[in-house]
C-alpha cells in the first residue's frame, strides 16, 4: 500500500470528524507556495499557502515557518472537513504533510512513539506496580505482548514524553524503571493529557506489532487509555 493512503487510513482510524476522503499523492503533487498564514497546535504547524491565487491549507509537524516565506511541502494525504480539536475549528480541506522540503522539524520525533524515538532519561526511575489482575510492569508488557494482545492490561508509569494532539489523540510515554533499551519505554495513546513528570496508572487495550504506516510502528502500544493519577 502506497504510504500515503496509509496515512490517510492512520487519520481516519485515528477518529477524526467525518466525512473524510482522501487521497493518495505523488512526488509531483508536492506544494509550493507563499505562507499567508500560519499557526501552531499540539505537534503541529498549521498553514495556508498561496500559489497563482490558490490557497491551500497545509498540516505538518511542529516547524518554525514565518509568514511571507515561499516553501515547498512534501505531498500528504487530503483530508476533507477536518476538525481540528485543538485551534476548534474546521477545515473544507486540508493536506497532512510530512514537512518542508529539506526543513527538519523543530522538537518533533518523526512520530509521537515509533522507532528510533524512544525516550532516554537520566533519572532513576521506579515506579511501584499496578495491582489486580490485568496489572502488568513495562518490561512484563513488552515480554507478553503477543499473549496479552487486544486485552485489557493496567501499567503504572512516571510520564517521561507527552506529544498532545497527534491524529486526534495524546501520545504518552510511560517508564516504570523495569525493562532495558527497547522494553522500557511504553507508549500510551488516550484522551487524557498528563503532565510529563506526573505517575499515572493507565487502562486500556493493548495491541502487539501494530503498524498505522508512515513510520508508525510498535511493538506494544496502549490504546484509548483511560488515565489516572
């Protein structure tokens, strides 16, 4: 499947506002256009380019872009009256892009939990257990995860990394002190939004070796988590 389409299907899953369409894009559909406007929200940066008297809204991670700048956007799947929780608005449509062609993103992983953006802290960290049946540690989640996936599980963590707002939802990262690179840093998806530093006890269903496309890729994740501290 064309990565883009996977993109498209990473948003619509993700709950966002329907009707939805979408559609898939090539190189040479990349945009290229003046900055008329521009904003932030959650991880991402939110613009309108202009080009031969056509407007467009764009959605890319969190970058630094000042109005008047002429830029070109990686191609992106087109997302058709999107509602945007956070700016509380809504969008007739809006393309979600990679980025700025040749700009790195500024505090952005290249996805809110997947590979190579595991969360390393300097701090010792331990974190006392969850309790009943479905409580589990970090290390524990990532040594059962084919067995436990699409159940329920409980995990007590120390919040290490928020990315809030990300295809409609929170990312969290959870550690415990159990677990070695790689076993150690748990991530959460949910309503709920933590603060980093905060030890919350989170609940919800977990599924193993997911795979949403575009680099988002697990081998454990927690999903719709209910949040407590």
């Amino acid at each position: 499947m064309n990565i883009f389409r996977k993109m498209a299907l990473i948003l619509l899953v993700a709950g966002l506002v329907l009707p939805v369409a979408a559609r898939s894009a090539r190189a040479e559909d990349a945009l290229t256009g003046k900055v008329i406007e521009t904003m932030d929200s959650g991880a991402y940066t939110y613009l309108l380019l202009e080009n031969n008297g056509k407007q467009t809204w764009v959605a890319i991670p969190k970058t630094k872009v000042e109005k008047g700048q002429n830029i070109s956007i990686l191609p992106g799947a087109e997302m058709k009256d999107f509602e945007s929780k956070t700016l509380k608005r809504k969008f007739e449509t809006i393309i979600f892009s990679g980025g700025v062609v040749g700009a790195k993103a500024e505090g952005v992983n290249k996805s809110p939990g997947s590979k190579g953006s595991t969360v390393t802290v300097t701090e010792k960290i331990k974190v006392e257990k969850a309790t009943g049946p479905d409580a589990y540690t970090v290390e524990e989640i990532f040594k059962n995860g084919k067995t436990l996936a699409e159940k329920n599980v409980v995990v007590r963590g120390k919040v290490v990394k928020v990315s809030a707002g990300v295809m409609n939802r929170n990312w969290i990262h959870l550690q415990d002190g159990t677990g070695d690179a790689g076993s150690n840093d748990l991530v959460v998806t949910s309503d709920d939004l933590p603060k980093v530093g905060d030890v919350v006890t989170a609940s919800g269903t977990l599924y193993s070796d997911k795979d949403f496309g575009g680099g988002y890729k697990y081998k454990v994740i927690i999903e719709k988590a209910k949040i407590k501290n």
